[in-house]
C-alpha cells in the first residue's frame, strides 16, 4: 500500500470497490478522477470527484502528492492511463490489497496490483503490474501471473501455471498446475482448464474446450 494520499481513475463499481479497500487500509483518499464531465463535482459517498485527467492541478500532484490506482472497468482504456501515467508522471501505479487477503509473500508483488476480499496468494508465486485478482481467488504455490492479467472471483490458479500477459479467467475456474494460459487468452466463466491455452483463443467448459 502507500503512505500518501490516493487518487483513483474512474468512477464506476470498481472504483468503488478499490475505494473501500483504501479506506479499510486507513488510506486516505483524495477524491476521483474520471472524464465525464457529468460527474464533476459530485460526490461518491464522501469522496468527491474532482475533475478530469486533462485538469492539470489534480493530474500533476500524481506521483509528487499523491499516489494512484487505475480502475477503469475497460482493458484497453485502462492501459492507455496506466501507460500515460508512467509516462508522463514517471510513477507507477500504487496497490489495492484487501486487508482480508492473505499474501505469502508481498515481495512477489508487482505494482498496481488489485486483490479482492479473502483472495489467497502462496508461497513463491509472482504477480506482475497491474494484475486484477478477484475476491476469493487462490493462487497457488509457483504460479506466474503476467501483467495485466485479470483473475474472475472464486477461481483456482493451481501450481506452477502460468498465464501470460493480457489473460482473463472467468469467475469460479479452476487452472490444474502447470498448464499455461497465453497472451490474450479468455477462460470463460466456471471452467475447468486441464490443457494449455493458446495466445488469442478462448475456452469454455468442464473440461473446457476451445471456442
């Protein structure tokens, strides 16, 4: 986590829940940014929403004042900001990391990184920046999460696998060890992954199979 004050990208129900992670974590919160300009100077609860990315006097305290969380719901827009930021602000990305979660070895964390409530992360396993790992998700001993990985709720990453960059797992699968999931592959909701899944494609199904 951080010691400064957070600003979070988006306003939208993951935001949200990254928000409340901050404040269980006693993370002060600074408001929200988002480009809507509908959503300017409201309030989330008791968070304001301050502007948009282009107003300067809050986008230019990222990284000087104020650390960040991208939580944007959509892939691509997402790391279109998390690149723009680190271009342009030369910081990455701070963590969001559920004090329910139990983490065998925060040194194996990246940055960015989002764990969701009761998520477990063993021993000797690595997550790479700005990996999204849902609620109640186990990862298991060895495993390798890439960047920008995204891991569905409940789900099982078994030992030794590894998924590639820009992946997505479906909320309540299960990974048996060892397998490899490929740059941009997609594992459908509640699927059972016993073979390796090739880069692009997408499977489904208990065995899943390819789409």
């Amino acid at each position: 986590m951080t010691a400064l004050p957070v600003i979070i990208i988006g306003v939208n129900p993951f935001a949200l829940e990254v928000a409340s992670i901050f404040q269980k974590n006693e993370v002060v919160i600074y408001g929200f940014l988002d480009d809507d300009p509908k959503k300017k100077d409201t309030q989330v609860g008791e968070i304001p929403v301050l502007g948009g990315t282009e107003d300067e006097s809050y986008w230019g305290l990222i990284g000087k004042n104020c650390g960040v969380f991208v939580a944007l719901e959509n892939p691509t827009e997402r790391k279109k900001m998390i690149e723009a930021i680190m271009e342009d602000r030369q910081v990455k990305p701070v963590n969001a990391i559920h004090p329910s979660a139990i983490i065998a070895d925060v040194k194996n964390l990246a940055y960015g990184v989002y764990i969701g409530a009761g998520a477990i992360i063993q021993p000797e396993a690595k997550l790479a920046d700005h990996c999204m790992i849902g609620a109640g998700v186990i990862v298991e001993t060895g495993a390798q999460i890439e960047e920008y990985v995204q891991i569905g709720a409940g789900s099982v990453i078994g030992k030794e696998c590894k998924l590639d960059t820009n992946c997505f797992i479906g909320i309540q699968s299960t990974l048996v060890g060892s397998i490899k999931i490929g740059k941009g592959a997609t594992v459908g909701a509640g699927s059972v992954v016993i073979e390796p899944v090739p880069a692009s494609k997408r499977v489904f199904g208990n065995p899943a199979k390819l789409l």
